[in-house]
C-alpha cells in the first residue's frame, strides 16, 4: 500500500501512535497539530484520506471538515473524524459536515486501521489495491513485481515507488516538488534533477519492456531457441 495520509491530531503521544502505526501499515503519513495548517498541506500534496480530530486549538476539525468540503477540489477527500464527543446527536453533526467515518476515543488502533481501509476501498480503491493495471502495465505491491505485455521489467525502489505513484493518480501532471515530497520524502533533501534522472531511468525500462521479446518471437515463427547454445531450429 503507498496511499498518502494526513494525521492531524494535537495530542502529540496520540499523534505519534497514529503516525507510526500507519506507517509501518505502508502508509505514507504527514501530520500536524493545527486546523490551519490543513489547506496548505492539501495544496501541497493532496492526501487520499485525512485523520481529522474534532477538538483542535484554533480551527475545529468540524471546521476543517466543513472548508474541505465547501471546495470543489477537495470535496472528495475522505475524512475520519476523531473525537471525544460519543453522544448520538455529536456523531450525527459530525457526518452531516462531510466525515466519511466517526470514531471515538478512547479506540481501537487495529479498528481505526481497519476502518481506513474500509473507506479507502470504497472511494479511491487505487489507493489500496495489491495490483495496480493501466494499459499493458502492471504493478505487484505485494510481490514488488512490474510487468509490461507479460514481461518483467526491472526496477530499482526508488523508479517502483515512482511508477507506483503515477499509476495510482493516472492522467495527473506532479511538479518535480510534488513528486520529491511523495516518493523520497520531505525530511530528506534531494536535488530536483533527481527527479528527471529517474523519470528518464523509468521510461527506458518501459520501453524495453513494450518492446518485441525476441525468443518469443522466434517461436511464435515456428522455431525454438536452445538458449545454452545459441541455435535455433524449426519446431
């Protein structure tokens, strides 16, 4: 899974818990600890599911549901809401705003996974999905498997975390930045020329990989290549 995450939650130990439980679940998390700081992070990076706390120093999370929602570029962003308040007439205010799923504290880490999952699958299955498919390319997460027209094609991690990036956003334009900040991260610098060596890099092992296998070739003419010796001969 390489879906992109936003934590935000002022408890900072909570924060902590929620960040490093998502990450070791493949997630790539960002957090903050202020409602303000949430429309910039969005433009910046645009999350596939944000963990929204209710009870925010500043902007409540109600409010921040209500912003993201108000907007036509962010309206679709799904958002779990996390909140003290378990009363039914709290809950019923919380997915009236926009939240997509309401969870109470104290709760189940496991479960608040779970449920992330459940709303990840349900509106951008991309984000989740072990097998990623466009065209004649296929992407394994599992396996960390890449294949065009039936043929491996390898990759070093960093051009897999690249192409898997690309495949589960298909026909979005990223800026060198953008693409810095998702595949290698923002806590670690990295020349913005990087970014067009390994595009270049990820291209040409396209390439190769859309290109005629030639033992295939052969056989599909009617002959077998003996590949120990070099020699071919009709079928």
């Amino acid at each position: 899974m390489s879906a992109s995450l936003l934590i935000v939650e002022d408890e900072e130990p909570l924060q902590i818990l929620l960040s490093y439980n998502f990450s070791a679940e493949g997630y790539r998390v960002r957090q903050t600890a202020q409602g303000e700081d949430v429309a910039r992070l969005v433009q910046e990076e645009r999350p596939d599911l944000i963990i929204l706390d209710w009870m925010l120093p500043g902007i409540s999370g109600i409010e921040v549901c209500r912003m993201l929602r108000a907007k036509p570029e962010t309206r679709s962003i799904p958002v779990i809401m996390l909140t003290a308040r378990g009363e039914e007439a709290e809950k019923i205010r919380g997915l009236a705003t926009g939240a997509d799923d309401y969870v109470v504290k104290p709760f189940s880490v496991p479960e608040l996974l779970a449920r992330a999952r459940t709303v990840l699958r349900r509106v951008n299955p991309e984000a989740v999905a072990d097998v990623l498919t466009i065209g004649d390319i296929m992407l394994d997460r599992v396996a960390r498997r890449v294949s065009r027209n039936r043929r491996d094609v390898n990759l070093s991690p960093t051009e897999f975390r690249l192409l898997e990036h690309l495949m589960q956003t298909p026909g979005r334009v990223y800026a060198r930045s953008q693409l810095l900040d998702a595949v290698w991260g923002r806590d670690i610098y990295v020349d913005e020329r990087t970014v067009d060596v390994h595009v270049g890099r990820l291209r040409k092992s396209l390439q190769r990989g859309r290109e005629p296998d030639p033992i295939r070739t052969v056989r599909g003419m009617g002959y077998a290549f003996d590949e120990r010796f070099g020699r071919t001969g009709r079928n």
